[in-house]
C-alpha cells in the first residue's frame, strides 16, 4: 500500500483563505483582530517561529505586534507587558513564546494573561475547559493535528490512538482533544516500558519528543496514521521525531517534517485570535 503524505503547507493555505475572509467581515464591522507576540531573549528557533507567525498575520490580515525583550528580562517587568496587553482594546490574542529564561517562572507568566485572549490555551482556565468538555482557546499545535488527522477522511472514533510524550504543551492536551473526538487513546512518555510494542498498537501514532529517528517502521501499525510533531536540527537539516523514510515501508498517511504541523500550529494561531475577537464584539 502506498503512504500517503499529509500536507501541512497546503491544508494552512486552503484555511488561511477562510480565516482571511473572517478577519474581513470582523473589519466591516470596525474590528480589526490584534495579535501580540512576545519574544524574550535570543533562541534563534523561537525568533524564527515569531517572525513566521507576525508575516502570517500580516498576510490574513491581522494586526501584530512583537515585543522583543532581552534576555535579563525580570518576571515584574514581563508580568507589567502582559497586564498591558490585557486592558488594550486593540489587542484580542496574547502569546508569550517558550521557552522563557531562567529567572522567569513560566506559569506565572502563562496564569497573569486574560484567558480571553490566551490564544495559545495555555492558562489553567483553558486548559480545564479543555478537559472538562466545555468552549475553549484550544492549544493551536494539538487543534492542528487534529485537523491534520480529520484531512484523511479516516473517522476517529473507536480507534486506538497511541500518543508519545506528555507535555503541557502537546502530548497531554492532544490526548483529551482525541478522547474527545472518542479514540481509545494511550499516553506514553519517557517511563513507558515496551515503547515500540505499545505504539505499534496504534491505529493513530502521535509523536511528540524532540528525539530525531526515535520512531521507525518498526513501531508503527501497518496502515496508522502517522502525526509527526518533533522539530530537530540534524547537521543544518530539519528533521521530526519519525524516520520518514523508513515509516513510509508501512504507515498508511505520514506528516513530514517541515512542512506537516509546524505551519498547522501558525494557522491555528491565527484561528484563535480571530475566535476571541469574533467573541469580543459578541459581549
Ligand atoms: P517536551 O516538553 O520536552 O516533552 C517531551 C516529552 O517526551 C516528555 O513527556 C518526555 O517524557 C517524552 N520523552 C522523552 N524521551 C522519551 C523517550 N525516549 N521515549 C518516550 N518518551 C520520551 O517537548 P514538547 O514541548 O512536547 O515538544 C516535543 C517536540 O515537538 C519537540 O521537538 C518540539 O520542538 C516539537 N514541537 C513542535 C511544534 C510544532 O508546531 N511543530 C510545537 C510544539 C513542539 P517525560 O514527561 O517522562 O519527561
Ligand atoms: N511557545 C510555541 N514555543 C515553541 N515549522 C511554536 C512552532 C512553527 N507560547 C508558545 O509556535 O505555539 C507556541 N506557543 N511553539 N512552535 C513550537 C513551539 C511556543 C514550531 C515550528 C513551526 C511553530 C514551523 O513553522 C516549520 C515546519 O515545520 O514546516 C519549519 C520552520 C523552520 O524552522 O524552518
């Protein structure tokens, strides 16, 4: 059976077309969406993202603002930016790149943004919404993996959907939105015993490490839907989680790495600030 591979890149443009007629019809109605995007320090990864997401915005017609701040960056004086940012009627979306530096306590960094704006549904309100079942700012990577599962026609419920890693960011937040959409769904992280032989249960497989090659043929089902959500640099060369090469001997759909999830997360991005500034003008 041919793989067949599931194109993140194309998939974000047929929904930026939508998203971008979206941000018109707020703008007839005097709204223009705000998104600010903070960047603190020097990652040249993070930096990358960040300027992806501000031409991304640029190009549906969002408004963005980056804030770069430096590295020695105090945690008072990040919190008094975002308390900012909250009163600004200008702004609907607030998103603070990770990782942040050391001196700074993350979560409350993520807990002082109005869960209003919480585009990237990190504050404890979004996430506890998420999991118990009701209206929420979804976290954009696991909502575009999502899409990027519904884009194989194949139903999601009553599947096993085995998923590798446990971040708040991605592997745990990704599990609820799957049982949600009623797979029967594993977590594994890095304590699992019998990694490959339980990810090879999986009628879908979503890897989420950061470790390049630590999937290969050998842990996928013949057939599974294969979500590869790993960025590693490997000699100047980007790379997922997943060997692709050899995961194409047997999966039955595969998400390259670039061009799989990574814009789906910048596309769901720009969802959600228009999500909160559509519910903005609704109140
Ligand atoms: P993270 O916070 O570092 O979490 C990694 C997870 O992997 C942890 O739960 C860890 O287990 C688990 N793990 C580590 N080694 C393992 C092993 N040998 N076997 C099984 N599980 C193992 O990472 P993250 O933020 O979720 O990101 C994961 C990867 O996705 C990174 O490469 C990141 O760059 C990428 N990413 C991509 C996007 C995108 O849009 N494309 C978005 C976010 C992240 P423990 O919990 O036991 O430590
Ligand atoms: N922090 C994210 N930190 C890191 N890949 C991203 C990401 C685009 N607060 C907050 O944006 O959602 C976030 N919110 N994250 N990430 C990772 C994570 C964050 C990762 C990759 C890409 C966003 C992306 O565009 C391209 C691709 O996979 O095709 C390749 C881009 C390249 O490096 O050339």
């Amino acid at each position: 059976m041919e793989t067949r591979v599931i194109d993140g890149r194309e998939l974000s443009n047929r929904l930026r077309e939508d998203i971008k007629s979206r941000v018109e019809r707020l703008k007839e109605k005097g709204i223009t969406p705000g998104l600010a995007v903070i960047l603190v320090g020097n990652d040249p990864a993070s930096a990358v993202y960040v300027c992806n997401k501000e031409k991304a915005c640029n190009k549906v017609g969002i408004y963005s603002q980056v804030i770069r701040l430096d590295e020695n960056t105090s945690q008072e004086t990040l919190l008094e930016y975002i308390y900012g940012l909250n009163a600004d009627k200008t702004i609907h979306g607030i998103l603070v790149q990770l990782p942040l530096p050391p001196q700074i306590d993350t979560n409350a960094i993520i807990n002082a943004i109005d869960p209003a704006k919480d585009v990237d549904g990190f504050h404890p309100v979004n996430m506890g919404r998420l999991m118990i079942g009701e209206d929420c700012l979804e976290p954009c990577t696991p909502k575009g993996i999502i899409r990027l599962i519904q884009e194989t026609g194949q139903p999601i419920a009553g599947k096993h959907a085995v998923v590798i890693g446990r971040s708040n960011i991605v592997g745990k937040p990704v599990a609820l939105m799957l049982l949600r959409h009623n797979a029967t769904v594993t977590i594994c992280h890095s304590k699992t015993v019998n990694l490959k032989e339980i990810a090879r249960q999986g009628d879908i497989l979503v890897v989420a490490v950061g470790k390049p090659n630590l999937v290969d043929s050998s842990f996928i089902k013949p057939g599974a839907i294969v979500v590869d959500v790993g960025i590693n640099r490997v000699d100047d060369k980007l790379v997922g989680d997943v060997n692709f090469q050899d995961a194409c001997q047997v999966a039955g759909w595969i998400t390259p790495v670039p061009g799989g999830v990574g814009p789906m997360t910048i596309t769901m991005l720009l969802e959600n600030t228009v999500l909160a500034a559509e519910r903005k003008w609704v109140e």
